[in-house]
C-alpha cells in the first residue's frame, strides 16, 4: 500500500485546472459517485459533458456485479447519460475476463453466487454459468441419509453480490470449491456495504464471499477493486499510462487503493461511503491526493 504520498489536498479553484489538465483519462466509480440507488447525483450528468469536451476519456469502474456491461449502459441512459457500453468495466465482466484470459477450459462451468450480471457476463465470454437468481428459490433438506448433489464438472465459483443468498446456495458453492479438483473460488469484490437505495447502506459482496471463506477455510481471487487484474485490463484496452489517469471514488479501501497502487491520480468524493472525518481521521492511512463533496465539484471550481 502506498502510503508515503503528499498531504491530501481540498480541491479547489486554485488547484482544479492543474489535475484535469495532467489527466487524459478519468475514472469513475457508479455507486455513490454518479447516482444513489437509482438517483442521480446533482451536476454530474453537465461536468461529464465538460470532460468530454475537453477531450478527456471516461471511464466507468464499478464493483457491483448484479448488473452487466448492456444493463448498466441502460442504466446511465435511463439517467440521461450518454455512455458506450465499451466504457463500462463492471466486476461482473472483470469475473468472465480473468477467466478468459486465463484459459479456464470451456467445458468447465462456473457456479455463480450472485446475479443476472455475472451470468450474463459468463455468457457473452463463451462460459456456462449455473446458479444466479434461480438458485434463490431452492431450499435444502436437512435429514438423515439426505446426500446434497452437486455438478462435479464446475471448475470455478463465483462469488458477488446477490440479495437471492440461502444456504441452499452456500452449500453448492462450498462443495464445488472443497470436492471438485482445482476448483477457483473468484470474488468480484469484497466491499463491505453499498448504497443499493439512495437512502441507505445495505450489506455488500464482501458479506457473501466472507460466507464462502468461513465454509471453505480458503481465500479467494479478487477481481475487481482494488485488485490491479482489472486495472491492467484498462490499461491495455484504453493505451493510457496510469500516470495520466485519475481514479474517482468514494471508498478509500477500493477506489483510491485501487488509484494509488497502480500510481493513478486520486479524487475521493464525499458523496458516498466515505466521510470526512473518516478521511481525516489519524488512524487513516489511505490518503487520496483531492478530496471534494461531489463530482459536480470539478465543473463548478473551474467555472470563473
């Protein structure tokens, strides 16, 4: 972890012009950053055109995997936000990716403990997924000589966010990774809590593969944020060094790692997770080069 970085800054007036002009490419988390739940966070549709405008390349980096690349484009679109499906790098996708350019063998499938994101994702990348929302309804019967049958040919599990969990679904993915030779246990992300309304924080993936490390005693194979598996993929997708890229979030422990450890730029927006006194607490040793209230920010203090 880096952490012999200079003082965190206050973006400002005096020092807004100097980061957008040394960026060519801004990314930005979604949770708690573009939108609450479904809503919208004030100015950021406008300070998103400006950026564009400026010919800055935009990025859409998010660790919820309950939607994939197609439905999170809707999404921004329903938002009245103009995005390619091309700029959207969800945890979901980061899942089927790591599998692809790992050469998982096609004839293996994937168990997934999540939602219809990952499955989607897993299709589109060639892979079989089982489980998802369907195995959500299924309930286990817990009596003698009762033995729980599972598909030995699933070679990786997938773990993520998925408000269908049961243990019906703990039992499937436990038996795939402890019995089933060489069977990887993937995580999406492991963010504690997320704003899945706009009104309050809910239990996030890391609650689910924290299940699933507790069952198996193993630990598994982040994806997403802050691994840097899913920044080298944008790395070689987009052709910009980390150097020129600032990472907008608002975690500390996802988002800003995830900037500062592949030696991005850093913007900690206080709209969601992250609280000032949190930022600036001592114990604190993630400290992001700007912080600011929101997105909105930027446009605002570079306006005369």
């Amino acid at each position: 972890m880096d952490v012999a970085r200079g003082a965190t800054q206050l973006l400002s007036s005096q020092n807004v012009g100097d980061l957008v002009d040394s960026v060519e490419a801004f990314l930005f988390d979604c949770d708690g950053v573009i939108w609450k739940g479904d809503a919208l966070i004030d100015g950021v549709p406008q300070t998103l055109d400006m950026l564009r405008s400026k010919g800055k390349k935009l990025v859409f980096v998010t660790n919820n995997s309950t939607k994939s690349r197609r439905q999170y484009a809707k999404k921004f679109h329903s938002l009245g936000i103009s995005v390619n499906e091309d700029e959207i790098f969800c945890s979901s996708f980061a899942a089927a990716m790591f599998l692809k350019v790992n050469n998982f063998p096609r004839e293996k499938k994937v168990y997934v403990i999540g939602e219809e994101g990952i499955l989607e994702e897993l299709e589109l990348a060639g892979f079989t997924g089982l489980g998802g929302p369907e195995d959500g309804k299924k309930t286990v019967q817990l009596k003698p000589n009762c033995l729980f049958e599972h598909e030995k040919t699933v070679g990786a599990v997938v773990v993520g966010l998925d408000q269908y969990i049961n243990y019906y679904k703990l039992q499937y993915g436990t038996l795939c990774i402890r019995e089933n030779p060489g069977c990887l246990f993937i995580a999406t992300n492991r963010d504690a809590v997320g704003h899945m309304t706009d009104l309050q924080e809910w239990p996030g993936a890391g609650c689910m593969v924290a299940a699933i490390c507790g069952s198996t005693q193993k630990e598994p194979i982040v994806v997403g944020k802050p691994s840097p598996f899913l920044m080298d993929f944008l790395v070689q997708k987009f052709q910009v060094s980390c150097s020129k890229m600032c990472m907008v979030g608002d975690r500390l422990d996802t988002d800003i790692l995830f900037g500062q450890n592949a030696g991005c730029k850093t913007l900690l927006v206080l709209s969601g997770v992250t609280s000032q006194p949190t930022l600036l607490d001592p114990s604190n040793n993630i400290k992001p080069d700007y912080y600011t209230n929101k997105v909105a920010d930027i446009l605002g203090l570079l306006e005369p």
